[in-house]
C-alpha cells in the first residue's frame, strides 16, 4: 500500500484530481501513510475542486461528520450538491438526508 500512496503522491502533485482523490482516502485510512486526517481533508478538496465528484463525496462526509475538521452542514451541502450533480448515488441519499435533519423531516 506504501507504494500506490506514492504514487498517488506523485500524480496528485501534478494536480490530476483522481489521485488526489484516493490519496485523500489513502491519509482519511492510514493506508500506507500515517493517519493524518487534516491532509485527507485538503487532498479531497483539492479533487472536489477540480470536479472530482469522489472527492466532492469525501470531503462533504468529513464535514458532515466533524471527521477532522469542525462539522459545516453548509460546505457538505454545497460539496453533495457538486457530486449528486454528477449522478454520485451515495452523494444524492447523503444529500437528501441531510437537508430532511436541516429542515426537520424524515426520511
């Protein structure tokens, strides 16, 4: 696993937003890298930014969840909306539970 890690490094450091994606994953994990959850968060904002729509995903779940970051209901809407656009399925049902807790419906 040491050795995708640094190769999703390099392919990051590129700016190629598919392994930015996975390496986001890669430190969200520890998987083949050291447990860094901050780094997870830049990494699947920097894919989401590029149109990544698993790192739109991923980055909206840790603000959700408050995984490593403060929890802003706000950015994970705006960051499911950007996936679900993309017919993410996970970011679609994330998205719709979230605004029924926001606005006090069930689901």
């Amino acid at each position: 696993m040491e050795r995708a890690a640094l190769y999703y490094e390099q392919s990051a450091a590129q700016g190629h937003s598919g392994a930015q994606s996975c390496l986001g994953t890669c430190f969200l994990l520890g998987c083949g890298v050291k447990m860094d959850k901050r780094k997870a968060l830049e990494y699947f904002t920097l894919a989401a930014l590029q149109g990544d729509a698993n790192g739109q995903f991923n980055g909206g779940l840790m603000r959700v969840k408050g995984d490593g970051v403060e929890r802003d209901f706000v950015e994970a809407l705006k960051f499911w909306e950007l996936a679900a656009a993309q017919d993410h399925q996970r970011a679609r049902q994330n998205l719709v539970r979230l605004l029924a807790h926001v606005f006090g419906n069930s689901t």
